[in-house]
C-alpha cells in the first residue's frame, strides 16, 4: 500500500472578515440625509461612509438601524425623524410602511415632480458627461405631472397567497416575496381593485388553492387585471398551474354576475418554476380576447399578454411631446425602433408620410399589425427583427429615415442600433427613455454627431421613483 502524505494546510479563517466601515449591521445611527436615490431611499454619510434610509427625505436628520453594510455603502431601516423636511406628506396608504410598490408617497408630489428633474439631471451630468447647468447647459425642462396623481395604473398583476385557509393577494413587502394582502392599492384604478377582490372571495369560497412557490403545488398563481379606462371594459386573466381548474363554471358565472364591466375572462397556465408570471398557453374562457382603449384617438386592442402603457393619461403627454419633437410635418419618413405594439408608431403617423416600425418580438408586431388596421392608418409598415439588423436592410432598399424614434426598455439601446444610427444620420432623433442612467450613456454615445437640445421628463409613475424622458437630437450642423 502506498504512502500517503497528508497535505499542509494554512490557517482556515473561522468566519468572513469584518469589513473596515464605520458601521456595523444592528447599530441605530443617527445620520443628516443630504438627497435622494433614484429609488427614492434617502441618501446620507457617517464618516463619507453612505449609508441609504428608505423612507427618509433630504435635509432630514434621522435615527435609523444597520441591516446591510458593503465596502462603499450600506442600507438601513429609518427609526425615527429627529428633524423632518417640509416637504415630508402622510402617507395615505395603510400598508405603505410595508408593501414594496411604492417608494415616494411620503414626500409632497411638486416636490416627488422636481425630485425626478433632478434625478435626469444628476444622471445626464454624472454618467453622460453633460453640462447640466450655466451657459450650453442642456435643456432640462421641469417634469410634467398629474393634476390627479392616484388611481392611474390601468393594469394590476397580484400574487395570490394563503393565509387562515383564505386567498389573500397584493404586493410583495419591499425586497421580499412576502405577499402583503390588501383591499385596495391608491395607485390602481378601482376596477382593478375590485376584480382582484371579487376573485379572491369566489376563489376561496370554491376552494381554489393558490400556488405555493416554495413546495411548487396549488393552482392559482396570479390574478391580472386590465381595464380599458376611456372605454370602461375590464378583463380578467387567471394564472394557473394546470388547466383545470376545479368549479370552473361556477366560477367564470359568478365573476360576470359580480363584476361590472368584465367583457373578457381569461386563463394563462404556467407550470413552469419561475418567477416569471405569465406562462406560454392563453384560453379565453368568457367572453372577448382583448378589451379597447383610446390613447389620445387612437385605438388599441388589449390582450392578455400584450404591453400596454400602464399610465395612458401620462402616455398621451409623453406621445405629445415625442410628437412634437419628430418635427412631423406630413412629408417626412420616420423608423420606429422598439416599436412594440405600435403605440408611437401610430401617433406618428398621423404628421408623417411614412412610419417603419420595428420589433423583436413577433406577437407584438402581430398586434401593431391589427391596431394600424383598427385605426384605418395605411401609412405604417412593421417589421419583426432586431432594430440593428432590419434597419440597415431598409438602408439598402432605399429607405432613408428624417427621423429616427427609439424607446428601448431599461437596458436601453443596443450599442448596434446606436452605431447605425449614426451611420444613418437622420436629422433628427427621439429617445424615449424609461431608465435615466441608460438614456444619459446612450446620449453620450449619440453626442458624436448630435446635439442634446431638450430633455422633457415626464411622471408616468406618480409615488415611485420612476421617471420617463423624450429627448429630441438634432444632427450638428442641420439645426
């Protein structure tokens, strides 16, 4: 038998190294915060050691308890407002203490508005490399806000729950997957409310399980909710495990007997593991496939799984705006990248001569497709592809862009599409922007042939952190 030598092993650390910051996780510190994250946490310093405090304000002076510390930065929970801002508002929200949906309801709205102003300048300046302010400063126009900032999401996707042998359903608390059940959500629009309501109530009454993601049984998922707001209609879709769903007549009878203005009952079946909500297989099990609603005139048809902008008050103000930036005249030709189900693309054509809209994904330019002829708008044309790729190959067929309209999702844009832009030096180009960070790197990229000459944030999320932007660029030396 061979001999073996046992391997020299050096000193095993016992646990993982305490890093060298000036607090620890489980002190209560008191901190003065000096600005706001683009999430809307407070942002404040111990010893230049950033320490982020949701639900503290700027200017506040706060105690607040360590949960999570890393080299540069830190989290905690706010304790208490030893001083607190002007601009600090009541939170009518009952659960807002708790529930991750929203972030800002404690800062007055004028003040939330000039908050995200400054979030698109800060990013433009520190991420772009832009001049924000003095002379050649860009243009950053004060946000455009709700004359009524509640009751504007035209859509709720809520988790189902258990709890005490009934269905509960809401949102999950901030960083968590811990449902917290409501009643009603001041950021949704009623109808959403009650339809959520009235399907957990029947549910439970049917004994209808929900999912349980942890042991991956029961059969209800989610319940997703979608009202047409200038058209009152109101679908319901059901997101399950399996098919069969058990009672399932008595169940479909009774949502149409209770709810007013359901048009369309759906069932999405999603066995998957996943986080994802919707799965691959859509039944309509009552009713219409899709519901209607009008942004601005025109006319959209809504199906269970297509985008549809949430805000459709605010879309029709970015869409204006967006609009007016294109410079449409009725003469010009117009490419729509991210073209998505059309919505832009129509509204473009109504000043344009021509709009070529393009979309990766298939189902969206199916919709596109039928929302153009809804419309009876015959100056579009849509394509499925990656922008990068078709764009170029309507190049070389002879079609040239005096306007090109980008409105990426967060990511934003693919560095390809930014690059055949500038080959194809439209004169002018819209960024429609969900994702302050993403728009001011892309706009720097774009710099080296256009000019940033307005940036007009707009509030389609009132009370979260979130903001949009239309951007017009002009090519330097077309102005």
């Amino acid at each position: 038998m061979a001999k073996t030598t046992k391997k020299r092993r050096g000193p095993q650390p016992t646990a993982k190294a305490e890093l060298d910051v000036p607090v620890r996780v489980g002190q209560t510190v008191e901190v003065e915060m000096t600005g706001l994250n683009h999430e809307g946490a407070g942002v404040g310093r111990i010893e230049g050691y950033t320490l982020f405090v949701s639900g503290a304000l700027a200017g506040e002076r706060v105690r607040a308890r360590v949960e999570h510390v890393k080299k540069n930065f830190g989290f905690a929970k706010l304790v208490e407002v030893a001083r607190a801002s002007a601009h600090r508002a009541m939170p009518p929200c009952p659960v807002y203490d708790r529930c991750g949906g929203c972030s800002l309801q404690h800062l007055n709205y004028e003040e939330q508005l000039r908050h995200k102003q400054q979030i698109v300048r800060d990013n433009l300046r520190r991420i772009g490399g832009f001049q924000v302010e003095g002379e050649g400063a860009i243009t950053v126009l004060p946000t455009l806000g709700m004359s009524e900032p509640w009751r504007y999401r035209n859509k709720a996707q809520v988790p189902i729950g258990e709890e005490n042998g009934a269905l509960v359903g809401g949102f999950y608390a901030e960083k968590s997957h811990s449902i917290i059940d409501m009643s009603e959500c001041l950021i949704q629009h009623q109808a959403n409310d009650e339809a959520v309501n009235v399907v957990k109530k029947l549910a439970t009454a049917l004994n209808i399980r929900a999912y349980d993601e942890l042991h991956h049984t029961g059969l209800l998922r989610h319940v997703v909710v979608k009202v047409g707001v200038k058209t009152g209609e109101v679908m319901v879709v059901l997101v399950t495990t399996e098919e069969s769903i058990p009672q399932r007549d008595r169940l479909i009878a009774a949502i149409r007997e209770q709810l007013v203005g359901v048009t369309s009952i759906v069932q999405n079946i999603n066995p998957d593991k996943t986080n994802v909500i919707f799965g691959q297989q859509t039944v309509t099990l009552w009713g219409s496939d899709v519901i209607y609603d009008y942004i601005g005139p025109i006319k959209f048809a809504i199906s269970a799984r297509s985008f549809y902008q949430v805000n459709p008050t605010q879309t029709e103000v970015l869409y204006n705006k967006t609009l007016e930036y294109a410079g449409a005249t009725g003469t010009e030709t117009v490419i729509d990248a991210y073209c998505g189900i059309g919505t832009i693309s129509l509204f473009l054509a109504q000043k344009s001569r021509h709009v070529y809209g393009v979309e990766i994904v298939p189902e969206a330019i199916a919709d596109a497709n039928r929302n153009a002829k809804l419309n009876g708008v015959e100056n579009v044309t849509f394509e499925t592809g990656p922008a990068e790729v078709v764009i170029p190959a309507w190049k070389e067929k002879g079609i040239r862009a005096d306007v090109i309209v980008v409105d990426p999702p967060r990511k934003g844009c693919d560095e390809a599409l930014l690059a055949t832009i500038l080959e194809m030096q439209p004169e002018r180009v819209v960024y429609v922007s969900c994702n302050p960070s993403t728009l001011a790197r892309d706009l720097k990229m774009l710099a080296e042939l256009y000019e940033v000459k307005e940036v007009q944030p707009v509030d389609m999320f009132p009370h979260t952190g979130h903001v949009e932007c239309s951007v017009l660029l002009t090519l330097r030396g077309k102005e």
